[in-house]
C-alpha cells in the first residue's frame, strides 16, 4: 500500500473512532428506582429498576443481604434511561442492599447503592449516589488526561505547525527529541488512562489491573476511543518527525492533526451534551484551535531565540486572530450549555473550575495581545531587546496553558451543572386558603437557583387571574431574611418566578400572596424540604 493510501485509512479510522456506536448519551445521574429508596415491600421483588437522567451502560452489581452476604448479579438490561436488573432469588425478610455501577457516554462511571426491605426492616441504611474513584485511581486518571493534553496539543500541534511553518526537515535536534517525548508520553498517558478508567468503572483497587476484563472494559467505554486515537496520531507524529520528505512529513502531520479534536469529540462532559449535531463539531474546533495555537509557541520560541523565526512570527501574528476568534465563540457555546446558570460558577465544583480556567485564559490572552501589538512589528525589524521580551512572554504562555491542562482534567470528577439538576425532582405543594388556592411547583437546579411555577385558583377550584402574584421563601429556622420575587404570568395562566440562593439550606417555608385588587389580598403558605 502506499503511503497515500496508508493515510487515507488512518484519516478514516481516526474520523470513524468518535462515531461509533454507542451506549450511552451523556453525564448520566440516578432519578428515580423501582423499589424506591427506603420502602417496605409486603414480598420480594422480581427486580430492581433504576431510571437515570440519561442512557447508560452496566459495569457491575451487587447484592447485600441482611445477613451480610454478598451476591455478584447478572443479566442486567437498558431500556434507553431505565436499566432492569433481575434478582436471582426471591428475597428474605429484612433489609437488602443493592450496589450498581453504570457508565455513561461521556466515560465517567457513577456508581451507588439503593437500600430497601422485605417485610420489615432489619438494620438502617442510606443510598447514595457516588462517582468518587480512590485517591490512587483518581490520581492515575489527572496524570493521564494532562499526559493526553500534553501530546495531543503541544506534541501533535508542534509538528504540524512545524512542517506547515518551513519546508526543511524539523530542526534542531532538541525539538525534535522534546516532540517525541511528548508524544512518547501520549502513548504511554492512554495505556495508563485505560487502566485508570476500567479500575474506575469496575470500583477495583490498583491490584486490578492484572484482572483482563479491567481493560477490556475499559476500552469498551468512550475514553477508549479516545486512548486509540491518541496513541495512532502520536506514532504519526514520531513518524512524521523523522521523514525527510517534504509531501510525506505535511500529509502525517495533517492526519495526526485530526487526533486533538476527534479525541475530545469522542468523550467528555462537552461532546455528550445536547444537542449532539452542535456539541462535537465544537469541541472538535475548540480542540483544533488549541492545538494549532499551543503547538505553534515552542517552535516559535525557539526559533526566535536562534534569531531566524522572523518570518515564521509574521505568518503566526496573521493568522492567530482567526484562531482565537474560533477558539473563543466555540469556548463561549459549550461554556453556556454545560453552566446553564450563572450561579454554577460558585456553588458548583465545575464551575469553580472553570472560573479558574477562565482566569488563566484571560492572563494568557492579556500576553498573546501584549505580543501582536507591541511587540511583534519590533521584533520583524530585528529589535534583540524585543525578541527576548517575546521568547519570554511566549515561554510563559506555555506554562499558563499547561496548568489550564491541569484544571481541564479535574473535570473528569466534576460532573457539569446541565446534568445535576437531572438529579433534582421537582416539589409540587397544594397551597389553600379560604379565598383562594394555588398549585406551586418548584425546580430546584444543582447552582442554587430554583423556578417556582403557580396557578392561581379561587375557593372553588376554577382557574383565575389575580392582578399580582409574589413569591417569597425563608428557612425554616429563621436563619435569613426571605427571598421576595414577583412572579409574570404567562400565557396559559401560569405565573413564574425564578429565585436563587437555596442551596445552604434545606427546609423553606414558602409564601404565595396573589392581590385580587387594590383592597383584597390572599396570602398562601406552606413549607417543602429540598431533595
């Protein structure tokens, strides 16, 4: 075959990876189960149903009895966002544990446990739900994602702007040793992210990793497609480091140039989200954005500091502002849908970092346009003084991007606002009163924030429109002033308000006022508890 041809199937298997079919559609979270949490069962169930906010796929099950034996359980089945699992026997009297583990799209398994009983209870017990991986599997899981990072951006992203920014062969040698090792340490970061993930999905301690069924697991979830694809594109960028010809080291250079954004697209909180058509071609400009402007600043330095990256700097400064534009509106997009509120940015351990990641970002932009405007045009007249500002100002971009590559890979244990409020049943309250009455219902959402919908109804239970309708909520233990909102109707009658600041605080004492006219007002009250 020859090296076109050899390309071209490479190109499509690395096109193909992020498209293949799949179990499971987003960052899922547990909303409801079959038996539910907690109940009493007059008999033993045939089986145990968990619904989640998403599909998902089944990793591991297991079922405690109150005698505290243990049984590994079988069969389980997907049915879109309801999974099945049958009990192998019929269950005794007392109380039962069932512990699941399930996977979603994005790769990042959730596991947790639903407790209830058989004729009476017989010890007691809390389910929960937890994505928590051991200190060592979590560690191992950062490292490899920053390895990932690392080579697919700096390494990948190095070597095509170095074949595309000169028609001689990749020099000098340090480059060509610091490219390899950082794609070395691509290969090497997937095989170690795939143990990771399956010791991970399968809630098993490093002594797992002997187990086969670790890594099969493993590479049957969405980070394996994205560990494959790592490791093709970094051997066509070694490969592509040590070919002398012109047409063949650009062609590697280019397929490899595919891997940053076709290994994001592939897994991830952004590439799950909705809408599907939207999300993955953005992450996949994002991530070619970030490769093609991380990959060009150590060639560029170098160069510079060897006094011929003259013209190189004049075709980077020309093109740059066009990457960052698309770097910039795709961040902006996936940013929107994953936030959802505002109020994510510090109640949620997402938005935290991301507020962090935005920091680091606006400090490397303050550089990057620092650079273009004073002191690119000297440096292209030959100023020494301004080529060492630059080399500089360039080498501590590189360091702010590698520590935004630390923050990105904490994600991998934070899932985003969109998929937390999934986990958050709405509260419906009947509020009566002798004149009046209303449905509420409250949404709670994962960033604090809440909206409260009302239909007004007179004594009778007929549908009415008042001229006015507040909001107000307080604690229950008088621990803060309430929060006062007026509510807007819409158009089927219904009056909504959004509030925020409920997450420090479970129990809420809520009051509806609805002003009927200038002299008459009802005031409607009750009291709900937050999930």
């Amino acid at each position: 075959m020859s090296l076109r041809g050899l390309l071209m199937c490479l190109a499509l298997i690395l096109l193909a990876a992020p498209l293949a079919p799949r179990e499971a559609s987003a960052h899922a979270a547990l909303v409801a189960s079959e038996p539910a949490a907690g109940s009493v069962l007059p008999t033993s169930p045939d089986t145990v149903e968990l619904t989640f906010s998403e599909a998902v796929a089944p990793l591991v099950f297991r079922l405690l009895s109150p005698g505290g034996a243990a049984t590994d359980l079988a069969g389980a089945r997907s049915d879109g966002a309801r999974l099945i699992l049958p009990l192998p026997v019929e269950l005794g009297q007392g109380t039962h544990v069932v512990s699941w583990r399930v996977v979603s799209e994005d790769g990042h398994p959730i596991g947790g446990t639903l407790v209830f009983s058989v004729g009476a209870a017989s010890g007691t017990a809390a389910s929960a739900a937890t994505e928590v991986a051991s200190l060592d599997v979590a560690i191992g899981l950062w490292l490899a994602r920053v390895g990932l990072y690392s080579a697919l951006f700096l390494g990948i992203g190095g070597v095509f702007f170095a074949a595309w920014s000169s028609r001689a062969p990749i020099r000098p040698s340090v480059l060509r040793s610091i490219w390899t090792a950082l794609l070395g340490l691509g290969v090497v970061s997937a095989v170690v992210g795939l143990g990771s993930q399956g010791l991970d999905a399968l809630d098993l301690p490093l002594s797992g990793l002997a187990n086969r069924n670790v890594w099969a697991t493993s590479l049957s979830t969405s980070f394996g497609r994205t560990a494959v694809i790592a490791v093709i594109a970094s051997g066509l960028g070694i490969v592509a480091l040590r070919t002398s010809a012109l047409g063949s080291r650009r062609a590697l250079a280019s397929v490899a140039m595919l891997a940053p954004g076709l290994a994001l697209a592939a897994t991830g909180h952004a590439s799950a989200a909705a809408p599907q058509w939207l999300m993955r071609p953005l992450v996949f400009l994002h991530a070619g954005a970030i490769a093609w402007w991380a990959g060009a600043l150590l060639p560029l330095a170098v160069a510079l500091h060897a006094g011929r990256g003259r013209a190189i700097l004049v075709r980077f400064s020309r093109i740059v502002p066009f990457v960052f534009a698309i770097l910039l509106t795709s961040g902006t997009v996936i940013a929107i849908v994953q936030m959802g509120a505002f109020e994510a940015f510090w109640t949620t351990g997402y938005g935290r970092i991301l507020a962090l990641k935005l920091a680091v970002v606006a400090l490397v932009l303050v550089l990057a346009v620092h650079n273009r405007l004073a002191l690119t045009r000297p440096v292209v007249l030959g100023d020494e003084r301004a080529t060492r500002s630059l080399v500089r100002s360039v080498a501590a971009e590189l360091a702010l991007v590698v520590i935004v590559f630390g923050l990105v890979a904490g994600w991998r244990f934070t899932p985003p606002p969109r998929t937390l409020d999934a986990a958050l049943p709405p509260i419906e309250l009947h509020l009566h009163g002798e004149k009046a009455m209303a449905e509420f219902v409250l949404t709670p959402h994962a960033s604090g924030a809440a909206t409260v919908d009302i239909d007004p109804l007179d004594a009778d239970g007929v549908p009415f429109k008042p001229r006015e309708v507040t909001v107000s909520l307080a604690p229950s233990n008088g621990g803060m002033e309430p929060i006062r909102v007026p509510a807007e109707p819409g158009e089927d009658g219904r009056w909504r308000a959004s509030v925020a600041g409920l997450s420090g605080t479970l129990d809420w004492k809520i009051r509806v006022d609805l002003l009927i006219s200038d002299f008459d007002k009802v005031i409607l009250e009750g009291q709900f508890t937050l999930p």
